[in-house]
C-alpha cells in the first residue's frame, strides 16, 4: 500500500524480534556468550525450583492445616464471625469499586476472583464452609450493585469501612454474658487472622499518633515539643523485640496486683507505638519540604492555625511521603512476626507449630516456611501495588 | 471582640503605621516607619532590594511580627491578640511574588476555600462568588484545572482572585510581576489596573514604573529600612527631591 503524503515524516517502526533480539542480545560474541550463559542458569535454577515445588515437596502440613494457618486455634464453632468480617470485606470492597474505581477495581476482582477459587479446591472441605466462600464474590457483586444508589457516595464509603474496623474487632473479642456472642480469649488467635490483627491496628492507630507526633516535634509549646522528641527518639532508639518484651514481660510487673491487660493488647501497643515513632520522622520530612509560602498564602487568606495544617501543609506533606509511609506499613506487617517471640501465635509460631504437631512432618520446614514467605510477599507486593497507583492517583496538579 | 480595640481615627484612614520598627535578629529591618493610607488610594512603594518594602507590606497582614511602634488596619490595632490578627487578615488580600497558589487544589477550590473556611460561606455561594472573580481576572475556563497546569500570569490572576474572594478593604501586592516572563506580566498588570479603578485600596511594591505612574495616587521611595520620599507620581518622576530617588530612578529608568 502507498501513500502520497510522502511529506509526513513518521517515528520509525519498531524493529521485528529478530533484529530486536540481535541489538539486545547477540550484539558481540561475549553478548551472546553471556546471555547463553544467563539463559542455561536460569533453565537449571527453574527447573530445579519447579520439579521440587511440584514433585519432590511434600505439602501435607500446608494442606492438611489450612485452619490453623488461617485462623490459629479461634473456636470452630464461633468461625462465623470471621466468615461475616470477609462477608463485610468483600460487599465493602465491591462498594469501593464502584465507588472509587481504579486501583480498587483490581483489589475488588483479585479478592474475589481469590476466594471464588478457594470455594472450588478439590479438598475435603465442608459444604457450608464452601457455600461461604463462594458468598463472597456475590457479596462484592451485590455491593458493586449497591454502589449505584445513592448511598454510592465516597464518604458513605470511607464511613463503612471505618465502621467495619470497629466491627472486625468487636466481632473477633466478642461480649461477656451475650450468649450468641460469647467472649474469644485472644490466647486462641492466631495465624494469618493475627498477623492481620495486629498489622492493621498497628497501620490504623500508628498513622494518627504519628501525625500529632510529628506535629507535636514542630510545636512551639516547650513541654509539647520535649515530650514528642523524646519520645521519638527514645522509642527509635530501642530494637522492637525489646519494647516487646517489655510489654509483655516488664509492664505487668508495675501494674498493681489484679490489673491484667490481654497479651495481644500488650503487643499491639508496643508495635503501634514503635510503628508511631518512625511515622512522626516520615512525616516530618514532608512537613518540611511544604514552602513556607503555602503557610503564608493559608494564613493571609483569613485560615487559622487549624486550618492551615488541616487543609493546606498535611494533605500536601502526607502526599510527598506516601512511598515512605508505605515502605513502613511493610515493614510493619512483617514486623508481627516478632510477636512470636512473646509467645503470640501469629502466622510463623503457626507454622512451627504445625510442623511441630505431627513427627512425620518434622523435616518439612522448607515447605511451610516457604508457604509462608509466600503468603507474606502477596500481601507485601498488594501494599506497594496500591502505593504506586496511589502515587499515579494523587500526582494530578503536580508542581 | 475586635471593637473594643478600635482606636479614634479619621474617618478617611484605612493604615495607619506609626514608628513602626522591625529587626531579624540584629538587622534593622524598619527603623521607625510611619505611613497613613486613605481609603480607595493606590499607593506604590519602590526602592532597591533589601530596603525593607515587602517586610512592611508583610507586618499590615502580621505575616511579620513588628517590635515597635503601632499598625492600625481599618480600625483594628495589630497586637498579640490572634483574634485581631485573624480580623485583619480577613480584611486584607495579598498576593504574593511566587504566587502561594496550593498545588493540590483546583484553581476553583484555591479560590473558594478560605471564604467556606474562614467565612463560612455554604459551598454553593462561594462557588458562584469564585467563578464570577474568575471572569473578573479573564479565566474562567480554567477552575477546574489544578495550578500546576496553567502559565505564570494565569497562576497570578488566579492568586489575585483568591485574595478578592475574601472580599478584602485593602490588597497588598507583593512584587506580583517579578517572577513572571515578560510577555505575561501585562495580563496581571490589567488586571491590577482594573482592580485600582474600581476603587480598591492597595499597596503595590513593584519596580513596574509604567503601572505606577498611571494607577497610583501616591508614590513611596523606600530605602535603608525608611521611607525617603513620597508624592504624587507626576512630581515623583518629574521632580525628585532627595539624592538617592534621582539615583534610584537614574538606575531603574535608563537600564
């Protein structure tokens, strides 16, 4: 086919495979030495990797134990209430979707498209449990659907899923003397559902805390400003399995004698104010890199001191320190893993513990921790996922 | 309330700065400043950098703290008291010379947010108010476009059209134009012309002398933290009195 408009200079076409695979790979004889060399090792590693995953490994505790590593020892009979939080989750999520869109969409999909194949495994599982989880893509269906009513609006929401962290919480510790929802002691948490717990209250409590933290450190209030900076640096100064066992082991020792504070409590403290400390100086880089010109315009144009932070300095500074924020929730949740050294049954105690639970599979360390650091990369790489579109999102107007 | 510290003044002053003093540490900024503003005058106050201008017009809306003297705006003593401070600035506009406007709002929303803040107008007035200003400063069709994306001048009518939002008495003008290209800095220069016809008291510190001889009333020549001279633009550029105004205006008018 021929064209006229010989004139129009067009970008050149981009070269067929080939030639692509000649200028990037083959360009030299020692190009072309090392990428065999590359492609040879990568064939061995693979298939190494790959004939061991699917043949040599023995998966038996991974798949005979898929409760514990869930939910730890949580009663059977009250598992309802974690089958109501992913219920929560899930309309929640298809809320969002329609909602907000974007990023959310891919979270809302993944989730459910995740459990909808958890619902199919061939493994001996209940039909009521089954039944569950195939509730779930139906209930992001149904809040997608609602999603289109009025209530559809972005502050309904965000309400929403504030409401269903309160509610997480109540349902798991439940309420002494009702009787269809008895008390759980959180001695019986555990597993993937603490990790969660105390990853998510450690994000949720930390970022405010760590907000008038850093706040507090710019303050003009001598007393304000000494107590938040040593309180940061003396938190930032401590390894976190020593302000753990602090809490766990030294703190009970000053509280006079009958005053007991649950042990996840006290771990969830401990993490949520190591977590706060490292915030506060996050947050401080961006308070800092605001202009001063921004807190000029905001006070001139009538705002008080409030207002000027509240609506000018932190949506701007949090937005220059998402990335770090982000890093540090990750962290964070893998930082739960410490709680195993209090005795907390998180998601690696379980793991030992299953390999523990049975003599045959003793040797199968390999295996479960591998499952393990999976389970954990999923979650980590689904965070700085959501970072970067959250970055991609916000980057609108950018100066 | 503000009303209690409203002090005798004639009815036609609107500033009035008394021996107003100022040091950065031990850098006499102000050395004893005294200057009376009427109502609806447009004055402009020039001189070399560093001579002091923009921290005075920076003490009328407090943005600096004087240590002496006293500033009296539309009848309110500037002092400690954060009330009087947040009255003052409810009456004052500023505009700034690298603009101030907050990157991560909308030119609509840079406009409307102090007048639902700090006057608790409901959003739908403070809408109508912004776009009508908008059209005033000849953008109408950028509100919903974030700052980042407009061009300096742009971004300048927008700073002046938040600043009128607020539905100051007075507007301080701080270098406006000194960060804009050339060819932007008559669309603000319009505008601040037509914001000084309509009867608008303003203080402008600006090298701009072609804006100063046709909108001002009155003209400061402000040197070494005080004002040396002051008149009528007319006799300011046709007859200086003092040495260093024929110097400064030899520099600034042949260049």
């Amino acid at each position: 086919m021929s064209t006229n408009s010989a004139a129009v200079i067009r970008p050149p076409s981009p070269p067929g495979l080939v030639r692509w695979l000649k200028k990037n790979l083959f360009s030299t004889w020692y190009d072309a030495l090392l990428t065999i060399l590359a492609i040879a090792l990568l064939y061995f590693v693979l298939k190494g990797a790959l004939s061991w995953v699917l043949f040599t490994a023995n998966w038996a505790p991974v798949i005979n134990s898929p409760k514990l590593f869930a939910v730890g020892q949580y009663p059977p009979k009250q598992l309802w209430r974690v089958g109501t939080i992913l219920f929560m989750v899930s309309f929640l999520f298809g809320l969002s979707w329609r909602v907000w869109g974007g990023t959310v969409r891919t979270f809302a999909l993944t989730l459910a498209v995740a459990l909808g194949i958890v619902a199919l495994l061939p493994i001996s599982m209940e039909l009521k449990l089954r039944l569950g989880f195939l509730a779930n893509p139906i209930l992001t269906f149904i809040g997608y659907q609602v999603g289109r009513t009025p209530i559809g609006k972005s502050r309904w929401v965000a309400l929403g899923w504030l409401l269903s962290f309160v509610l997480t919480i109540l349902l798991l510790v439940g309420i002494e003397g009702v009787s269809w929802l008895p008390k759980v002691e959180t001695g019986l948490w555990g597993g993937l559902l603490l990790t969660f717990l105390l990853a998510l209250v450690g994000i949720v409590a930390s970022f405010p805390i760590g907000v008038l933290l850093a706040l507090g450190r710019q303050s003009k209030l001598p007393v304000l400003k000494g107590f938040c900076v040593l309180f940061i640096e003396i938190v930032r100064g401590v390894p976190l399995v020593t302000i753990l066992f602090m809490a766990s082991i030294i703190l009970p020792l000053f509280l006079p004698g009958g005053v007991r504070i649950d042990r996840v409590l006290r771990a969830m403290v401990g993490m949520t104010l190591f977590a706060a400390a490292y915030m506060a100086e996050n947050i401080r880089g961006g308070l800092q890199a605001i202009p001063r010109g921004q807190i000029e315009a905001a006070k001139a144009v009538g705002l008080n001191n409030f207002q000027t932070m509240g609506l000018i300095v932190l949506p701007q500074a949090l937005r220059l320190v998402i990335p770090t924020i982000v890093g540090q929730f990750i962290a964070l949740f893998m930082d739960t893993t410490l709680a195993a050294i209090v005795g907390l049954l998180e998601l690696l105690a379980i793991g030992r513990a299953v390999l523990e639970s049975n003599v045959e599979w003793k040797l199968l360390n390999m295996e479960v921790y591998l499952f393990i650091a999976v389970i954990f990369w999923v979650f980590n790489y689904a965070m700085s996922y959501a970072s970067r579109r959250l970055e991609v999102a916000l980057g609108v107007g950018e100066r | 309330m503000a009303e209690a510290n409203r002090t005798h003044l004639s009815a036609d002053d609107i500033i009035i700065c008394r021996d107003v003093h100022k040091w950065f540490d031990d850098f006499h900024v102000l050395q004893g400043v005294s200057l009376t503003i009427k109502r609806q005058e447009v004055v402009v106050i020039c001189g070399p950098s560093g001579s002091g201008k923009s921290t005075l017009i920076r003490t009328i809306n407090r943005l600096e703290e004087h240590q002496r003297g006293d500033i009296i705006v539309d009848g309110i003593e500037l002092s400690h008291d954060i009330r009087n401070i947040e009255a003052v600035r409810r009456e004052v506009g500023m505009v700034f010379q690298q603009f101030n406007l907050f990157p991560h709002l909308t030119v609509l929303q840079n406009v409307t947010l102090a007048p639902i803040w700090a006057r608790k107008w409901p959003k739908e007035k403070a809408e109508e108010t912004a776009i009508q200003l908008l059209e005033r400063v000849g953008i109408p069709e950028q509100a919903h476009k974030y700052p980042g994306q407009l061009s300096g001048g742009q971004q300048q009518r927008v700073a002046i059209a938040r600043a009128l939002a607020m539905q100051p008495k007075i507007m301080l003008f701080d270098e406006p134009t000194s960060a804009l290209d050339p060819e932007m800095i008559k669309e603000v220069l319009d505008v601040m012309r037509e914001l000084a016809r309509s009867g608008m008291t303003m203080i402008v510190v600006t090298h701009e002398m072609g804006f100063a001889r046709e909108a001002a009333h009155r003209i400061v020549f402000f040197d070494a933290g005080n004002i040396v001279e002051q008149n009528t633009p007319e006799e300011f550029f046709a007859n200086p009195k003092e040495e260093r105004t024929k110097l400064f205006l030899s520099q600034i008018l042949t260049h």
